[in-house]
C-alpha cells in the first residue's frame, strides 16, 4: 500500500515538473523565436548574400538563418528536457519519499502497538480459560477451589482493566489544555504517595519526600497518575529496606519533580527504549518478579508531553534510578 501511494505520489510531482519544464520550453522557443525573427529584419553589415541570378536575396537569407536558429534551439530544449526528465524523477521519487515518510512510520507504529496489545490480551485471557476449562472437566470440584479459581480469575480481570486503562490513556490523544487549572504541585504529590505508601511499606522501604510549594496548569487526575506511575516504578525496583527520594521545586520557571531509587538500575542497552509500549527492560533489575505491561513509562511520558513538560532519566546498574520531569510553573 505504501509502494502503490509512493508510486503515485512520484508521478504526480514528475507531471508537475515535466508540465513546469514543457511549458517553459515552449514560452522560451517562442520568445527566442520572435527574437531571432527581430535580429535578422535586417541584412548584417559587410554581409553579401545573392541569389541565382548575382542579386541580393536578403529574405532568403533571413529565412534560412531563422531556420538554422530555431533547430538548433529546438534541438537544445529537447536535451534539456531529458534532462529534466531524470532529474524530476529524482527529485520526484525523494519529495515522495519525504511526504510519506511520517505516514509510513505512524502506520508501522500502529501495527506494531496493535501486535503488541493483541498479544499482551490475549496472554491474562488464555490464563483464565485453561483454569476454568480444567475445573469444569473436575467432577470433584470442591467449593475451596472453586473459591481460588474465581480470586485467580478475578486477579487476571484486574490486570486487563490495567492494561485496558492504559492503552485508553495513550490512544485518548491530546487533553484539552482549556480544561486544564491551576494546580499546586506538592498536594498532587502527597496524593499520589498516599496511593503507592501501602507497597512502600510492605517492602519496607522509606519515602523521603522534600517538596516546595509551587504551581502548574493541568489536569490533576493526569499529574497525580504520572507521579503514581513513577513512584510506583520505584518502589516496585527497589530492594527492601531502601529509600526513595522524592522532591519537588521551582527552578528556572518549572516545578521539577525528581524522584530517585536505591535499586537495581537500569542498563545502557535499555534507557533508549524504556519509554516505548510494551518495553520492559531486563528482569535481572530486580530480584522480585514484577508484573506489568511495559505501558507505564509510555503513559508517563505521554502525560508529561500533554502539559508542555520534559521527562528524563539517569541510571546506572548498581546505582539506582532517578526520573526528573519538568513542567512549565505559573509560580
């Protein structure tokens, strides 16, 4: 399909230039022509020209000149419209390629999301139909495991609300910023710990949290979920009985939220691609199995574009993991 449209899009742009070229071709051997009609009017000085009887034939002479000039210009337009012709195939073939280029890209971008989405579907789906399809073939099926088929199946329930959630938020596109309002940063914040404080505790692990009062326009449930996600990401990575430094401030007219780990880290190899759908970087990060998606970080960043923000990441193996994310201060 994308063959077919560069096809067409390269004639298109060739009928263009070979149309621009013929026409300035004919104009300028009509043009040229009037004018070497004009230039030989009259006899050049010092010039003899006689016909068969020893008289001037100055008509003759005139007729023969213009003649001479407009093959010779003829011929030399022709050549120069071959050569146009390679060269507007050329450039035909690159303009088409440049047009389409993003086209291309965002179709294989959708391609590849939608393989990716159907994929991670259908692995909590295919989860729950083995379990039911082999307690259906159990006659004796006692009311206990039947209790533990329905809590593992509502587990797997919860997790495709996860990720249904999540690819709703990505394909949702841009928030409308008219609907966006003043909002303190620092509460956002404490909200969003008070979410991820249950995991932190279980694992032990402290949240020293250092924030200052500062404002942003926004939407709230938006900022509280992408500091959810980061919060939760650190927790999730880190060892037991850790710290996780959260802070937030005014610096050069934007509220920088930064929030950094004692964990694992995150290799090389994987920073360039942690922000894509459905990455999900080495498990040796941590110890712990994590579940999740690998939509997260995509969701975070995608939060962070729609308010005008910045989000980065420095992180090393061995030395934990620090998310920065800049956005845009009305203090």
């Amino acid at each position: 399909m994308i063959r077919s449209a560069i096809l067409r899009l390269t004639l298109a742009y060739l009928a263009i230039f070979m149309s621009l070229s013929i026409g300035f071709s004919a104009v300028l051997y009509h043009l040229s022509s009037n004018e070497l009609n004009r230039g030989l009017r009259r006899p050049p000085s010092g010039v003899i020209f006689r016909g068969i009887d020893g008289s001037f034939n100055f008509e003759q002479f005139r007729q023969d000149r213009l003649d001479e000039g407009q093959h010779r210009l003829l011929g030399n337009l022709i050549l120069l419209n071959i050569l146009m012709l390679g060269i507007g195939a050329g450039a035909s073939y690159y303009l088409a390629l440049r047009n389409l280029e993003p086209i291309a890209e965002a179709m294989e971008m959708e391609s590849r999301f939608t393989a990716d989405a159907s994929h991670e579907l259908r692995t909590p789906l295919t989860a729950m139909q083995t379990e039911i399809e082999v307690a259906l073939r159990d006659p004796n099926l006692s009311k206990t495991e039947a209790r533990e088929l329905l809590e593992s199946n509502l587990e797997e329930v919860g997790k495709l609300r996860g990720l249904a959630e999540g690819l709703l938020t990505l394909a949702r596109g841009d928030t409308n910023s008219e609907e966006f309002q003043k909002l303190p940063m620092a509460e956002v914040i404490r909200k969003a710990e008070a979410t991820v404080l249950p995991a932190a505790k279980k694992k032990h692990i402290e949240l020293a949290t250092t924030l200052k009062d500062g404002f942003v326009e926004g939407d709230e449930h938006s900022l509280r979920e992408l500091c959810v996600i980061l919060l939760d990401n650190a927790v999730k990575y880190s060892e037991p009985n850790t710290k996780v430094t959260v802070t937030g401030e005014v610096v050069s007219k934007n509220y920088v939220v930064t929030i950094a780990d004692q964990g694992y880290g995150i290799a090389e190899a994987d920073l360039p691609h942690i922000f894509e759908r459905f990455y999900r970087s080495d498990t040796s990060r941590s110890k712990e199995k994590v579940t999740g998606y690998g939509l997260g970080l995509s969701i975070a960043k995608h939060i962070v574009e729609q308010h005008k923000g910045h989000i980065t990441v420095a992180s090393a193996v061995g030395n934990g993991t620090t998310f920065s994310v800049e956005l845009p201060s009305l203090s």
